[in-house]
C-alpha cells in the first residue's frame, strides 16, 4: 500500500513538471575568434521571460568567469539573435551563456569553443563605413550592430570592397559583421 502510494505521488509530480520542462528554452551559442576580439551570437528556442543573460568564461581552473552581460528587455521573440563582444583578457577553455528567468530560475547554454573568424578590414567616417571583406569573399550579407546588439544596418555586398551609409548612428562603438554560407568575419569600429 505504501508503495503503491509512493508510486502514485511521485507519478503526479512528474506529470506536473513536464509543462515546466517543455517552457525551458533552450540556448544555442556559437563562438568566434577574431584579432583581438571574441564574438558570441545566441539565441533560445522559445519565448521564455528572460530577466537577463550572463556571459561566462571558462579557465583553465575549471571555474567560469562572468565577463559581461546582457539586459534583453526589448527582445522578446523566440530565435532572436542575440550578440557580445569584448576582447579576451586570458586563455579560455571554452564560453557558456547563463540565463535568468523572470521566475528567478537559471538555465546555461552548452560550453562552446570558439573558432577562428576571417578578419573583415574597415574604416568608419562619420557619414560612411567602407569595408573589405576577406580574400576569396566576392558576396556577403555585411551588418553593423550596437552596444545591446541590435542590428542597426545592413548591406548584402556584392564585391570584395563596399561601402555601408551610418551618417544616422550617433557617434560609439560597433561591431561589423559579415555573414555568407562557409564562415563569418567581424570587426570592431568607433564611429566619430
């Protein structure tokens, strides 16, 4: 009868967690090396109310180092593409993304190892950011992201050399990115 009983709580209270485990996003994370900087791009599977998402950092002790964060309260939508960059301070062994959940709970992406990225070259004026795209690259769908990693322009390039109107973005850091099938290139501007 106990036991009967026993099977029967435990039963129900796996029932009732499965609504909970079905909502749980999941955190797909790629990670990029470029000259001086680390870019990580994330997103999550579903619409779970994120609070705010930690970057973290594995070393070579085996403990993680949060290098930054990000407050997504205007991102709401599931898939949405979610950037960081910074430029490394140390050797990592790996990179993870820890999510808060508004209801206070904690979910992390999987460790991530960063790969290699192409160098993108460019140069940003005040009305104009002219930039060349990596040996081999004749088209490439180049954008120009902000500190909270919003994308604020883009241009799909059709030639090695091309050029981007950010006379509208007020003066900061960017990241520029360039995207095509077989690889991503990434740069860091300051736009006077």
């Amino acid at each position: 009868m106990k036991r009967t009983l026993w099977l029967i709580i435990s039963l129900l209270l796996v029932v009732m967690a499965l609504p909970a485990l079905a909502d749980t996003p999941e955190i797909r994370l790629s990670v990029r090396n470029g000259a001086d900087i680390v870019l990580l791009s994330w997103n999550s599977s579903n619409d779970a109310p994120v609070e705010y998402f930690m970057v973290e950092m594995l070393c070579a002790n085996g403990f993680f180092q949060t290098v930054g964060g990000i407050n997504p309260e205007e991102f709401v939508k599931a898939g949405e593409l979610f950037t960081f960059s910074f430029k490394p301070s140390g050797q990592s062994q790996g990179y993870r993304i820890k999510a808060v959940l508004t209801d206070e709970s904690v979910i992390y992406s999987s460790v991530s190892h960063s790969q290699t990225a192409e160098s993108l070259h460019s140069v940003c004026s005040a009305h104009t950011l002219t930039l060349t795209l990596p040996d081999n690259w004749t088209s490439a769908r180049v954008s120009v992201w902000n500190s909270f990693g919003q994308e604020v322009a883009f241009v799909q390039a059709q030639q090695q050399e091309s050029q981007i109107n950010v006379s509208h973005l007020p003066a900061g850091t960017y990241m520029v990115r360039a995207d095509k099938p077989s690889g991503i290139a990434f740069d860091r501007i300051l736009k006077p």
